[in-house]
C-alpha cells in the first residue's frame, strides 16, 4: 500500500458501510488509473470481502450522479439475468450501502468513497492474446449492451461530458492550433494536416444520431479487455468499471474494444513498422460481440461499427496531438515527445484500418448473416426512431 494510503482512516471508513462486522485487513487492488482501490478482507470469515474505491473527483464532478447511474443500471442487469436464469451476484457488481442509505461516502477530507463486494476467483487480462479471449470479450461487451437495450439513457447522466464527443475533440485540437501555447506547431504541420483532411468523415456518427438514424443507447464507453472479468474456466462473469456507462452510441464501445484488440503493438509503439492487424482476433471479437446483439441492432448500428473502428484510434490521435500542442498538460508522459509518438502510433494505426476497411466490413457483413441472413451491410441507412 503507497503512502499516501496510510493517510487514511480506513477503519473509520468502512465502519459507514452495511459490511459484517470484522477486524478488516487493507491491501491494494488492480491497476487503474483512475481511481484508488483497495481489498478489503475479514481473515476470519468466509466472505470474499469487498472492495473499497477512492473515487477520483477531479474526473468525476458529480459524485451523485455517478452513482445514481451504477444503480440504475446494477438493478437493470440483476432484474436481467435473473429473469433469465443466471447468478446476478456473480454476474454483476453488488454496490453496499452506507449505514445511511447512501451508496457512497464523503470523508473529513472531501474524499468519495463506495464498496463493492469483491467477485472471487475471477481474472483479469491486459491484453488479448487469443481467439477465445476475443470471442468471450465480444460476448461480454454485446451481452452488456443487450441486457441494458430496454433501459431508458434518460435515465443516465454523462459522467465525463463529450468524453466521446469528436466534435468537441476537434474543436479543443483547433483551439490548440491557434494557440500554439507550447511553441510546437511548426513540429507537427504533416500530423496536423493529415487529421484535418478526415475531419469531416469522422464527424458521421453524431451526425446520424442528430438525425435520429442511430439510436442513443445506454453504452460502457471504456470497453478495454481488462474491464472484463472472466472465471476459472476462462468464460465472461462480469463486466466491471462501470464510471463511464452513460448515453453514446453502440459504435463506440465496439470501436474502442476493436481499437486495443487488433493493434499487434502498444499504444505508444516507437516502430510504426510492428502496427500491423490482427485479423483473426477481429473476427473472433465481431462473432461473440454480433451473437448478443443481432437481435435488437439496427442496420444502421451495423453500418455503424467500422465508423466506430475508424473513429476511435483517430480520435485518440486528436486528444494525444491536442495535448502535445497544449505542452503535455493532460496525459502522463514518461519522457519528451510521449504525446508526439502517441499520435504517431495511432495515426498509423488508422492509416492501416483505413486500408484494410473493404476486408473488415466484408468479415462483419459475413458474421451478421450468418446470424441473421438477407441483412445487408452496405444498405442505404433506413432512419430509425430513437430511443
């Protein structure tokens, strides 16, 4: 435990909380970057235990809210998964209440904090390495998806506001282009001009939505394998992280999954030779992710999805440019141009995706019908009703 966490009145914490009663052990847990969790265990019980965050609220302004929006949508998924026959304490986050009714805690110190009951036996992975793990990611984030199809997104609020929001992105990166506050632009006229000529294209999927052609849905919005829990056996229990679940579009979480899942190198990949797609993973992913969702996506959600592919890694590119531009501010870097080979790696990993695009809209058209024949990915959009 760092020592800042010393600082902490951790029994006093927990004693707010409707835990059993216990002399508790604290150990840290997981690596986020986010928010500050800890493992919360009674050595002599046979509880599990629980898990204790630290909510970051510099990132997140309304705790509230927050918290608000993991009840409504924990009570959606138990109702769910309960009406269908599954274990919704295994399957779902357990939020525990404070001995006031409150799902979460404000210390002396204007720290947030909440508990969960901690899942055992479950694993995590940082990557994905395999087909199955890219079909039961697939699987976990469209089951997800469909499970949370029936409730309303006006229920929600956004957690982080435009997190996903490109037109927003665009407009920070043109605001750091004019103020060229570190002195770097004259560094950067090929990358600028390179994400500018896709602007326009990039701008589609709000768009459609304005126009009530793509539904607003209830999305995960941070849909990287390590928010996957998985068993013993290496089958999907539970998805996790839940902060960012709010109002967007379905294209974005399979965007964002694809973004991490097919890149055969880092993020921040020095060598933009090593970028390259792994194909077979794609595949495997489109397949778990399409069997849960092909009963209530729309032809133009399914349209949609190579949007997504395309948008995210140039999105990314925008926000680490835009950062790099304002001098570093935002991302944490580890050493002088971080940000710089950030957008590299991403830009090319784009320029890839955009090579490969007639491929990969072929794998997803073959995958839909094979779930649900005479659909037609390359359709003219047909305009839907929103939510």
């Amino acid at each position: 435990m760092n020592s800042s966490a010393m600082l902490y009145d951790f029994a006093g914490i927990i004693a707010q909380f409707n835990t059993e009663e216990g002399d508790f052990e604290i150990s840290g847990f997981g690596s986020g970057h986010i928010n500050d969790t800890y493992l919360v265990k009674n050595p002599g019980s046979e509880h599990p235990g629980y898990l204790l965050q630290k909510i970051n609220s510099f990132v997140f302004k309304n705790i509230g809210g927050l918290m608000n929006n993991m009840l409504y949508v924990v009570n959606h998924l138990k109702q769910k998964i309960s009406e269908t026959g599954g274990n919704p304490d295994k399957e779902v986050l357990t939020l525990i209440p404070t001995k006031k009714g409150k799902y979460y805690y404000k210390d002396q110190q204007d720290n947030y904090w909440r508990m969960t009951c901690f899942l055992a036996d479950t694993k995590s992975y940082d990557l994905v390495t395999t087909k199955q793990q890219a079909y039961q990611g697939g699987v976990a984030f469209g089951r997800f998806q469909y499970l949370l199809s029936d409730l309303d997104p006006a229920l929600l609020i956004d957690t982080i506001p435009d997190f996903l929001n490109i037109e927003k992105r665009l407009f920070d990166f043109r605001k750091a282009i004019e103020g060229d506050t570190a002195g770097r632009l004259k560094e950067v006229k090929e990358e600028v001009d390179f994400l500018n000529s896709r602007a326009t294209a990039m701008n589609e999927i709000p768009k459609l939505g304005r126009a009530n052609i793509l539904p607003l849905r209830i999305t995960h919005n941070d849909t990287k394998f390590n928010n996957i829990l998985l068993d013993k056996e290496g089958n999907i229990q539970c998805v996790i992280d839940l902060d960012t679940v709010m109002p967007g579009y379905i294209a974005f979480d399979f965007g964002d999954a694809i973004r991490t899942i097919i890149n055969t190198a880092a993020e921040d990949e020095a060598d933009l030779n090593t970028i390259q797609l792994n194909i077979p993973l794609f595949t495997e992913f489109t397949k778990g992710y399409l069997s849960e969702t092909r009963s209530f996506l729309t032809e133009a959600e399914l349209k949609s999805l190579m949007m997504g592919v395309l948008l995210l890694p140039y999105m990314q590119a925008v926000r680490f440019l835009t950062d790099y531009l304002e001098g570093d501010v935002y991302y944490k870097t580890h050493f002088a141009g971080h940000n710089l080979q950030r957008t590299h790696a991403q830009i090319q990993l784009f320029k890839i995706l955009e090579l490969n695009k007639t491929e990969l809209e072929n794998i997803l058209q073959t995958e839909w019908n094979n779930l649900k024949p005479g659909a037609i990915l390359n359709a003219p959009v047909i305009k839907q009703d929103a939510l």
